[in-house]
C-alpha cells in the first residue's frame, strides 16, 4: 500500500519562488566589484532570475545545457544560481584561483555554452576565449556602460543589457527533480579534476538538513555574510539555504581582507557567517591590531581545513563568537558533519567542551560514516583508533560527470574521502590527515595536523605545514614549514621548545624552515605536495 499524499518533485526553483512570496522585502546586500554597495531582495532577485531563464530559451540552450560562471559572492551570481538551475540548464561554477590552462580544461570537458564573468576577471576570460570552442555567449556581469571600447573577446555582451531584453514573466517548470542542477570540478590534486554533478533533489536535501538546528541552523531573524565562495562547491548549500529559511544575505564580492569583511559585519549587522580559516585570520589580525570588537556576530562556521584552537580561542574569549567545525568535500555537496555540543555536553567545564569543538562534527542526518582498516575491515567508534573515512547518503557522489574515474564506490555504497579519521562513541569524527599526509616515523603515525595546530598557538606564527621527510632510520620524520607573523622574530630552536609538554617528544618536528608564504591551492587549503617538492632535496641527519 502506498502513502496517499501529493507528490510535488523538489525544485531548486521553488527555494527562490517562495522566498520572493513569504520574504519578499528581505535585504540581499552587495559590494559590487565597482566598489559600491548594492541593495536587492528576494523579489527582485526572483524576478531577475526568471529574466535569465528567458535569456537562455532565446539562446536556445537545451535542457541540461551547462552554464558556466567566474564571479565573486554577488547578487548577480545569486541570480544566475536560480535562472540557470531554475530553468533547468546546469550551473556550473568555475574558480577564477585555477591556471588559466586548467580553467580551459574545465570548460572544455564540461562543454560549457556560455559563460558568465565579473569584470574582475575580464584578463582571465580574454587569455582563454580563443581556446573554448564549446561557448557560444560571452557575458560580463556589469552594466553596458562598464564594457571596455575593446574587450578583445568577441560579441561580448553585459548582463544587464542580456537580461533587460527579456520579461521577468516566466512559469518555472517541473521536471524530474534527479535532474542535474549544478556542476563543480575537484581540485585535481591527482590527475586532471573530475566533475561533481548535483541533482535538484540533492542539492534540496542538503539544504533541508543544513537547516536543522544542530547543523548550520540559520533562520530569518539571522543577516548571514557568506565568505566561502560560491564557485567553491556552491558556497557549502548557503545560496539555497538562505532563501529558504528568508535570512538576509551579504555578500562581500571580491573584497575578502580582514577590514573589507569587518566593515561588512558591523555595517550590515551580520549575525552568522562561514568560511576557511585563511580569511578569519585575516579578520582576527585586523581586529587585533586596532583592538576591535563585533557588536552582532554570534556564530561562524570553519570548513576547508581545520580550525586551529588558538582561533576558536581568540574568537570565544575575545570577541564572543562561538566556533563550529563542519567538514565536507566537493563529492559530499559538501556538508557531511557539523560540530555542536549535545545536551549532555553542556554542564561539562570548557576544557571538555573545547575538545569536542576542535573535533570535525557529527554526522548530518542523511550521511552515513564509518572506519576501516586497509582491508576495508569497519573499526571501533572509541575515539582512539583511527582509519580511513568512509560515506554514503542522498548527496553524496554516486560516480564523477562523463565517468571520469570508474567504479568510485565499494560494494557497500560508501565512497573513500581521502581521509583519515576517529570517531568516539558519540559520533564525534576526528580527522587526523588525509590519507597521504600521514607521517609514518619507525612504524608509528604521527598527524600532521595535530604538529600543526600546536604551532599555530605560537604567538610569532601566521600559519604552519607539516610534512614528512625521508629518514635513514625512521622511514620518515615530520618538520615544520612556518610562515612567520610581520614584524616578529623567533628561532627554529623557541619553535621546537615550544612543543614541550604538549606533544609526545617522538612526535615533535625535527626541524623548522621558514617561507614567506605556504602554497595554497585554489580553495584556500594548504598544498602539501608542493610543499614536498619544494624540499625534495632536504634530508635530515641520521
């Protein structure tokens, strides 16, 4: 016997269509990459959207047709999220970060039709557009009168003039909801990057759990600034969820400085945001050095890589910001755990509290999660014994766009992340690397990320690297890459001293280098292999 309920398939369309009806005049706020800032809201954003879908129908696009974008966090982009999707093409979200070489790769494989850019990136777009045989439009996100004489890039058209020669009349359609809705690429840390294709109904469900209040758990009383981009696995789900529970939105462009987003904060009375720890200690600094305060932020959520605990400190103790980790990947839409207290946990003094915040999450009702051994063998939740991550749920990658990869899941499902992991008996995960930053000294694992966080309390280090380095005796033995704060001074010897006590002394690095900077990939995450190239040829006494 079946339910006897109506079925209505999930639509990203419906996300925009009801924000517009029930938070109409709610304030979508942008600093546009003119400098000036620009006040929408969700009517007019849906409007907007609907002349988009016309635009693309006159353009002839199919259904499923892939729509690329290089922009900033901007009402325009915001727009196109929902015309493109909403109308049934792909959106597909390109990072500007990338070489100019791998971009084209990526717009070639996914067989963009017309791409959509800010201005900012006009020289990226002018050093490809001769290399993409497959794009049909070119589109600056500006007004006419912002194109330059001589773009030097064919019937380059602007957006405003795209969209305003169309209504904002349009009855969005409904179609099977497992319809792809959006494309993002890996990083391609290994090999060429791979396609991640999110359906109408996945992209829904992981809004819909974001939602939850023991998740991101935003709500329209919130003014949410979302600095993790939206060309970065679609802004971890906040451009559907915002709309969805009616928040106001800001979005802060291209200006991602520590002054740039405090001045949004306090202007615009930000409550939540999210992001990589890069940007907030950009902000922290800019706080610190001219001894600020935030009057509305009451929550941030830190992803990409692991918060470090002297920021979740910093931003606890010195400015009343509570710190939440939430861990995902591009293949996961991408949340997979979120990181808050259970009720049990309240009455516990804030050393325990602090430990289980510095973990990555629980599981996100939805996702599935296990360990296992390298026999594939599930392993003990006590929070000790570590193995790689396994997952599986309704928006997690069943196999990558054109096959790219082959068969990418075990005979259970599950999908191998990459990472190496704990989980304790509450279902708290731990990563302790990634698979292969794993330093392996004598037989023993030693986590780069656990090195890691104990320099960055350090008060002369910006930012800090572990990586293995071959040993005569020890296979391998950990040393620390450091970035060092401006105008400060410390030794390798004050570094290494400063682990005492904190670390078991076989687990502390061998040596310390500085740099001036540690490379960072196109998502703001530390390129360890890079840094393993650029020291190939160190070697450590025996």
């Amino acid at each position: 016997m079946q339910g006897l309920m109506q079925y209505h398939p999930l639509m990203i369309s419906s996300v925009i269509e009801f924000a517009a009806t029930y938070h109409g005049d709610t304030e979508v706020v942008s600093r546009r990459v003119e400098g000036d800032i620009h006040r929408s809201n969700y009517a007019t954003i849906n409007r907007r959207a609907k002349q988009i879908a016309n635009a693309l129908d006159a353009m002839g696009l199919a259904q499923s047709a892939r729509v690329g974008t290089l922009a900033w966090n901007g009402y325009r982009h915001f727009e196109l999220y929902y015309g493109v999707s909403g109308s049934g093409r792909v959106l597909h979200t390109l990072n500007p970060r990338l070489h100019p070489e791998q971009l084209a790769w990526i717009i070639n494989h996914a067989e963009d039709e017309a791409l959509c850019f800010d201005m900012t990136f006009l020289p990226l777009v002018k050093a490809v557009a001769a290399k993409l045989p497959t794009v049909k439009r070119f589109i600056a996100l500006c007004d006419a009168d912002k194109l330059p004489a001589d773009s030097g890039i064919p019937n380059l058209q602007s957006y405003e003039t795209w969209i305003g020669a169309h209504s904002d009349q349009y009855v969005w359609p409904a179609f099977d909801e497992n319809l792809a809705s959006s494309l993002c690429y890996t990083s391609g840390t290994t090999g060429n990057p791979k396609g991640v294709l999110y359906s109408h109904r996945s992209t829904m469900l992981h809004a819909m759990a974001g939602a939850a209040t023991d998740v991101i758990g935003i709500c329209s009383r919130d003014t949410v600034l979302p600095v993790v981009p939206m060309f970065h696995v679609n802004a971890w789900g906040l451009p559907y969820l915002m709309p969805m529970v009616g928040a106001k939105v800001v979005f802060p462009g291209g200006a991602l400085d520590g002054k740039s987003i405090y001045e949004l904060f306090e202007g615009e009375k930000v409550t939540f945001s999210a992001g990589v720890p890069t940007v907030w200690q950009m902000l922290l600094g800019h706080m610190e050095a001219n001894n600020l305060k935030l009057s509305t932020m009451k929550r941030t959520v830190i992803g990409g890589s692991a918060c470090p605990p002297a920021m979740l400190d910093a931003f606890r103790e010195k400015y009343g910001v509570t710190v939440n980790h939430a861990w995902g990947m591009t293949e996961m839409s991408p949340i997979g755990t979120y990181g808050t207290l259970k009720g049990k946990h309240l009455e516990a003094d804030w050393p325990t509290q602090r430990s289980i915040l510095l973990k990555q999450g629980r599981a996100v009702f939805g996702v599935d999660m296990k360990i296992v051994d390298p026999n594939g063998g599930e392993l003990a939740r006590d929070g000790k014994v570590s193995g790689d991550l396994l997952v599986r749920g309704s928006w997690i990658v069943q196999e990558y766009f054109k096959g790219e990869g082959g068969n990418i899941l075990d005979r259970d499902g599950y999908f191998a992340t990459g990472d190496v992991a704990t989980i304790d008996a509450d279902g708290f995960m731990q990563i302790t690397d990634r698979s292969k930053d794993v330093i392996k000294s004598g037989g023993e694992w030693i986590s780069s990320i656990d090195v890691e966080n104990i320099a960055m309390a350090h008060p002369a280090v910006a930012m800090a690297a572990c990586i293995g380095i071959r040993h005569p005796k020890w296979d391998e033995r950990p040393i620390l890459v450091v970035v060092k704060k401006p105008n400060t001074e410390v030794t390798a010897h004050e570094i290494i001293q400063f682990y005492d006590g904190k670390i078991a002394k076989w687990q502390v690095p061998d040596d310390v280098q500085f740099v001036d900077a540690i490379p960072l990939g196109a998502t703001g995450k530390m390129m360890k292999a890079k840094l393993r190239d650029m020291f190939k040829d160190y070697s450590l006494p025996a």
